[in-house]
C-alpha cells in the first residue's frame, strides 16, 4: 500500500481500478525484416507520409479559416515541404534495404540524426528547425503506429483514468458513466480539466507529479477529491476506513437534499442570488436538480473544444436557444469565447505562444477573429427572444476593449435589423473582472457595463502571478491573500456606486468555507457548479451579513494568506462542523 498526497481538484471518493491514460511518449520497436518485406515497409511509410500531409493540410485550412498569422501558415507549409522532400524518402528506403530493420525504426533513426545535427547549431532559425522536425517525425511516426489519441468516450468498464494531463478538450468527451475519478500528474485546482471533473462531478486528484510512472492498468486504488489523496492498493483495513466515509459522504449528501427547493437568504434577510456554472448543454438537468436560480457563466468556449460550433451560426443559435428554453425565464448569463490559456483548440496544439496565460486569450483572441466573434454574438441576439439572456465578456483589461465589444455588438444589432432578423435590443452586457488592471480601473469600467463578475480563478493566477494549472507552485495559489480580499472589496464596493449588480463567478464561490468572507466583501450573487450549490445555500441560511462584516474587518487587518486560511478554517470547523 502507498499513500500519495496531491491536489484535492474534485470532491468524493471512488475505490476501484486504474485505467492508465498513456501520454505521447512513443515506444518505436525495432525489428528485422526480410528482404520480400522492403516493399510493404516503404509503401507503409508511404502511407504514413500522406496521410501527415493531408492532416497538415486540414489544420492549415482551419487555420485560415480563423484568421491565424501569416507566420503559422508559412510553418505549416515549410512543414508540408519537409515532409515531402523526395530525397529524403529515398535515403529512407536507401538504408532500409542496407540494414533490413522495420521502417519506423529506420524513419526514427533518420531524423534523429537530423535533429541531432542541427541541436548542436547555436543559431535560432535552426533552433525552429529541429522543433519543425520533431513536430513532423511524431506526426508521422504516429501514423506508422497507427497512434491514434485513444478516445476516452467509449471505456469498457467504471475506473479511474490515471494520466500525465488531460487536456480540456478531452476531458469535456469523456465517457461519464465509466470514469469514475481522475488522477494527474499536473495541474492545479483551478485548471479548467478540475474545473470539468467538479462540473461533472467526478472525484479528481491533481498535481501529484510522476504518480504515472507508480500505476498501471488494472492496479487497485482509493481516490480521495476531499483530502487530494490517492492510495495505491490499499489493504483491507484502509478500504474499510473508505467504505464509511464513502457512507458518510452519501449521509452529508443527504441532509443537504433538502437546500436545493430552499432560498438562499442569510439568517438577517438578505436574498443572495445562487447561479450555475456550466461548460455544456449537458449540464442543464444538473442545474435545475441543484436548485440553481439561473446560470451565472455558461463557458461557451467548450461548445468550441467539443465540436467546433463556431463554424456555425445556426448551431450555435439552437444550442443557446436550448439553455435559455430550458431554464424557463431564470438569468442565463452567456460568456463569449475564452480561448486560449489552457483552452487549446484541438489542431491548433501546434499554434504555439511563448506565454499563453498572458497572450492570444478570451476577448483579445475574438478582436482578431471578428467574424468568429461576430457569428457567436448574432447567434446570441437571435436566441435572445428565447429566454433571459445576458451576455459577459471575457479577459477584459481596459477600457477600451468594452468600448470595441460592444461597438461590434452595435454593429450586429444593425446587421441583424437590416435582415428583420427578430431579437431583444436590450440585452445586460457584462464583463469579466479576472485581470487586476481591470478592477484597478473599475470605477472607468463599471459605468460602461450592466454588471460584473469576477473570476477569481485568473484574478488569483494574475495578480500573484502563478500559473493556476502549475502544480509546482500550487502552494502560493492563496484564496485568502490580502490583495485579493481587498481586489474583491474594491470591485464590490465600485458595483454598489454605480448601482449595477456584482457577482463572483471563480471556483472560490463554490467553495463553502469562502462564503462568509464573500458575504463580507459585499458579494450578493455567486455562481458555482452546480453540485457546490446546496452546501453553499446552507452555509448562507445559517449566517447573518453583520456577522460576515465582523470577520472580514476582522481579517482584512492580517497581511497573512496563511493565517488568514487558518483562522477561516477554524471558524468554518466551529459552526459547520462535520460537514466537509
Ligand atoms: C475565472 O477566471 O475565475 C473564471 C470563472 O473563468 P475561467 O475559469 O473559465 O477562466
Ligand atoms: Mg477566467
């Protein structure tokens, strides 16, 4: 038995076997052919050959289509031309009839050698060469091992899918029935692959750094989303332990059933509003049998990493007419594309950016792909009729940016009058307060926009300047560090001046034992998963807005994250206790 401590990502506990998810690292068996072979080894490296083309071909295509740089295509094109030089794909078959060795070997020798050659150059432009021809020699090698990413949408059986990452992307495609927890070895609480599992409601352990080189497929384990604990096949005295907090848990599941019909209003009155967080349509059932009062973020970039909707206007038009029919007239609130950051398209893995967190993202990767970000928002105003709809913006740093979005939400509106397309004119646009120089500038902001909400996930990564998905410094990732406490007061307090509503939309609103610091700050609306939502409503119904006051003054007298967690803890263990 081996007990390993990580990063709690995801609620509950699961017993059972591993499914190692294996990563990208190839294997490439050497072996000896007869002479008869040389014929079909070369007509598979043939094969293997067009099919990277045509794969090039096609990213090129969307690349296109998405306005990507010049620079992008000129690498794919001088890829395409690697690929097919012809002298090279005669040394290959060359020194395969000379050595009688398969042909992936002989392919991987080939352009090692290559790639050795040119690491040894100290000169940049070489430097982009060796990373081109290891790019292309995976691609291909790949195709010659009929290395296909295997899906996790079709599992044969209920396990725990252990792996190096997982990209959002996948992560969204799983098969629910049968993944029954997550392991990785990267990540951070508040990387969107943790924020997939709590929205799906699978028990994840992240950050736990080679925890693959200690598993294998078939192996028994404990997974603990509570403690960030994985325990690899436990003994009978420890799965005994589990099997009663496992009873527990479904005890505490229990008593909270009855929060999801009741309101949640503090023990002095206040209504505080109580939305969902979701990423896709299949979440809608999730939201109402939560006790959600509406949607306070629907990250739409994942109808994007699932299924490529962008393409479509009137896909995207039938999937936001869906949500907003079936939460019946309750608040929608709908986050335009935040791609980028961890959010990789897929094919666009390629697209590479020094540092994404701080680049091509949200709001600034739609200014420059305005007819994408156009598309999405007609799709928006037409479904507008359907429900009660509000539109958010994404990464906004200044004020500028609310001025361009919304200008080209002025210019859709006419579009859309000049084809009599039927839409509610008025619809609240709001903005995401996640970067620090926005709530720094919150007064200019606030007096554009009908609401804000803040994102504390990249409001922590940006102001304290971690990565959110790195493990390594996962321990700095602090909730309660004073200059976040204060960014929040101050994005509450600039709401309540210009009179538009402020709601907190991170992970932090979902966590219970933060709720009676946020009341505190002044923050009377929350949107979380939707399985966050009875704990949180229960927590709120039990405590008074002048009590939350006293213990932010209290707080916001400590420059310590640390002490600040401790004492909050305390109190939370005090007046909740046995409840998480
Ligand atoms: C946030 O940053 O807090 C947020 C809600 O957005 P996302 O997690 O999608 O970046
Ligand atoms: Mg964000």
């Amino acid at each position: 038995m081996k007990k390993i401590n990580g990063i709690s990502a995801s609620p509950g506990i699961y017993i059972g076997k591993v499914f190692l998810y294996q990563d990208e690292r190839l294997k490439v068996p050497k072996y000896q052919i007869e002479k008869e072979e040389i014929e079909f080894e070369f007509s598979r490296f043939l094969v293997a050959i067009e099919k990277a083309k045509s794969e090039l071909e096609a990213i090129k295509d969307a690349t296109k289509s998405m306005n990507i740089s010049e620079n992008e295509i000129v690498m794919l094109d001088s890829h395409i031309m690697m690929i097919s030089d012809e002298s090279f794909i005669t040394q290959i078959k060359d020194i395969m009839c000379e050595k009688l060795l398969n042909v992936e070997w002989i392919f991987y020798e080939a352009i090692g050698a290559q790639i050795d050659k040119l690491s040894s150059s100290q000169n940049t432009y070489m430097e982009e060469r060796v990373s081109d021809l290891r790019d292309i020699a995976k691609r291909i090698l790949n195709n010659l091992m009929f290395k296909e990413r295997i899906k996790l949408t079709d599992l044969q059986s209920k396990c725990v899918i252990v792996a190096h990452d997982l990209l959002p992307s996948d992560a969204i495609e799983m098969d629910k029935q049968n993944v029954k927890g997550i392991v990785l070895d990267v990540g951070g609480r508040t990387s969107h692959t943790a924020i997939i599992a709590r929205s799906f409601e699978i028990p994840a352990v992240v950050g736990l750094f080679n925890i693959t080189r200690n598993l294998k497929t078939g192996d028994d384990i404990i997974l603990d989303g509570n403690a960030g604990i994985v325990i690899i096949e436990p003994d009978e005295e420890t799965t005994k332990i589990y099997l009663e907090k496992i009873r527990r848990q479904e005890e505490i599941d229990q008593q909270l059933r009855p929060y999801v019909k009741k309101e949640a209003v503090t023990n002095d009155g206040k209504k505080i509003g109580i939305m969902a967080n979701i990423e896709v349509p299949q979440e809608l059932e999730s939201v109402k049998s939560h006790g959600a009062d509406g949607i306070g973020l629907f990250r739409s970039e994942f109808l994007l990493l699932q299924s490529k909707l962008y393409n479509s206007e009137d896909k995207q038009f039938e999937v936001y007419k869906t949500i907003l029919q079936h939460m019946e007239g309750r608040p929608v609130t709908i986050r335009t594309i935040d791609i980028g950051g961890d959010k990789i398209i897929p094919n666009y893995e390629e697209i590479r950016e020094r540092n994404p967190l701080l680049g091509w993202r949200g709001i600034r990767f739609c200014f420059s792909n305005r007819d994408m970000f156009k598309k999405q928002l007609r799709a928006l105003y037409r479904a507008s009729i359907h429900g009660n709809l509000r539109i958010m913006f994404p990464m906004i740093s200044n004020v500028e940016e609310v001025d361009a979005a919304l200008n080209i939400v002025e210019e859709v509106k006419r579009e859309l009058r000049a084809t009599s397309q039927e839409f509610k004119d008025k619809i609240p646009t709001g903005i995401m307060m996640e970067v620090p120089s926005a709530v720094l500038a919150v007064e200019f902001l606030a007096k554009k926009v009908d609401f804000l909400s803040i994102g504390t996930n990249d409001l922590i990564q940006y102001t304290l300047a971690i990565d959110r998905g790195n493990e390594k410094i996962a321990y700095l990732y602090q909730m309660y560090h004073p200059a976040l406490l204060r960014l929040i007061k101050m994005t509450a307090d600039a709401g309540k001046n210009a009179g538009i509503p402020v709601t907190l939309c991170g992970e932090m609103g979902g966590d219970p034992r933060a709720t009676i610091v946020l009341l505190g700050l002044g923050i009377e609306g929350f949107s979380m998963s939707p399985a966050s939502i009875p704990i949180v409503k229960k927590v709120i119904r039990n405590v008074e807005i002048k009590e939350a006051k006293e213990i932010v003054d209290t707080i916001l007298q400590n420059g310590s994250g640390t002490e600040i967690n401790t004492f909050i803890e305390n109190w939370f263990n005090e007046r909740f206790s046995g409840l998480i």
